[in-house]
C-alpha cells in the first residue's frame, strides 16, 4: 500500500471511538488490573497514547517541517502516563484523547503535506534517520 | 482477576462495537490487503471471527455440558474463511458476527452456569485437557 495522508487521517480519526467501544463503562477490575510484574492496564496505555497525542507525533512533525538546522527529537517519556493520570478516571482519559486527537488531525491538515514534505527527514534519539511518512505510519 | 461468567460476557459482548469501530466504512485498500506471503487481512480476520462464531466456542462449550462419554473437540478449520467469505462484502460480515455473537452470548446465559461447570473438561485435539472456564477466557 502506499503511504498517503488521507489514508493515514482513515485510521487515526478511528482510534477514539475503537478505545470508547473497548474500554468504556467496562468494570475496573478489567481496565485497572496490569497482567502484573512490569505490564500495563487499559488505564496505563491509555495514559500513554494521551502523552503521545500532547508530545509526540505533532511536536515530531512539526520538527520535521520546520527550517532548523539541527532536526532531532525530544526523547519521548515511555512512563509519564505514571504522573500524569494520577487522579484522573478512565473516561476523563478517553475525552482527553478524542479531544487531542481531533485537534492534532485539524494541525495535519492544516500543514497541506506534499509528497516532498513526507520524505524529508529528521534524527530519531533511537531508531536514527526517520522520514515524515515514517513517523506518520507508525 | 477471577474469572466470572459476567465478567467474561462484559468483553465478549463488546467485539463487534470495537470491529464496527475500526472497520465500517475503512477503504478497502485497508481491509482487503494482507502484509504479504500468508498473513491475514482484516476482512480475513473477520471472516474466521464469524467462523469461530459458528463452530468454535459455542459447540464446544456443549460438548463440555454433554453427558457424552468421549468429550473431544471438533478440530477447528483455521482456513475456513477463504472459502466461506467468498462473494461477502465486510459490512455483510460485520453485520453476521454481530448477529451470531449476539445469539451465542443468549446461548451462554441460557445455560446459567455454575462454578462446578467451569471446572468441567473436554479433549482438545492441540492443546489435551482444557476446562470450560479455559475455553470461555481465550
């Protein structure tokens, strides 16, 4: 398949309803609990993908489109979920994403992408040279 | 977590929102491709979703009940879908899963099972012995 952006837009307006239809008046047993040791529940990898959506994939782009000289990430904070859920609920957490998410595509859209723009490049902490059609596939 | 029955039906009567979710309306450049070689599409997935939905968990879950002598499991075909989606649309299987799951959750809940019947067992021709309660959590 080739990459392209309305295609991309497909999937991650998706994700919002997908997490309400899975998650959603669910009991807590089944969204607070992790598989133990290290593991994640619902609730953690919710945090996650919320942390993404406000330092992530946008910031990333905007790296990437930008003029700078030196084009390299922030390292992205894999457990500021921890922190940053602290007091929240599930569904405030499923809100807070659908209304991130929305907004995010609405800065996507805005940016007019080329097919020029998604090849150009900037420095991952970790997995080095990545393009902007990379980083929006992933 | 203990397993319960009503724990369990929470997630089992979720599946066709989450997929209805992610795919209704999807291009079919998304859900008819594959990842290459012998991987699965989504519409593919679906289809052994519906399969499993008519010969899998529901008929074996009788045999547990049964009374029969030898409680062994149908083998299950792993491939039936390639034939039996033949000529579907997705939205059609969409809307077959969620009508059979429907009427097997109705299925789960007539038989009003007990703690002891979780423990029942049967013959699986992969795995050897498993018991209800098995069979109902995966």
């Amino acid at each position: 398949m080739n990459f392209t952006i309305e295609k991309s837009i497909e999937i991650l307006e998706r994700t919002p309803a997908v997490l309400e239809a899975m998650l959603k008046n669910v009991s807590a047993e089944w969204t607070e609990k992790s598989e133990g040791g290290e593991t994640w529940s619902a609730f953690d990898v919710l945090g996650h993908l919320v942390h993404g959506e406000k330092t992530d994939w946008i910031p990333r782009m905007e790296i990437i489109l930008s003029l700078a000289p030196d084009k390299t990430f922030e390292p992205f904070d894999r457990f500021a979920q921890f922190e940053e859920s602290k007091g929240k609920t599930l569904p405030q957490l499923l809100d807070e994403f659908k209304k991130l998410r929305k907004k995010n595509i609405g800065v996507l859209h805005s940016k007019k992408i080329t097919s020029k723009n998604l090849e150009e490049k900037a420095f991952h902490p970790a997995f080095g040279e990545v393009t902007l059609a990379q980083l929006l596939a992933t």
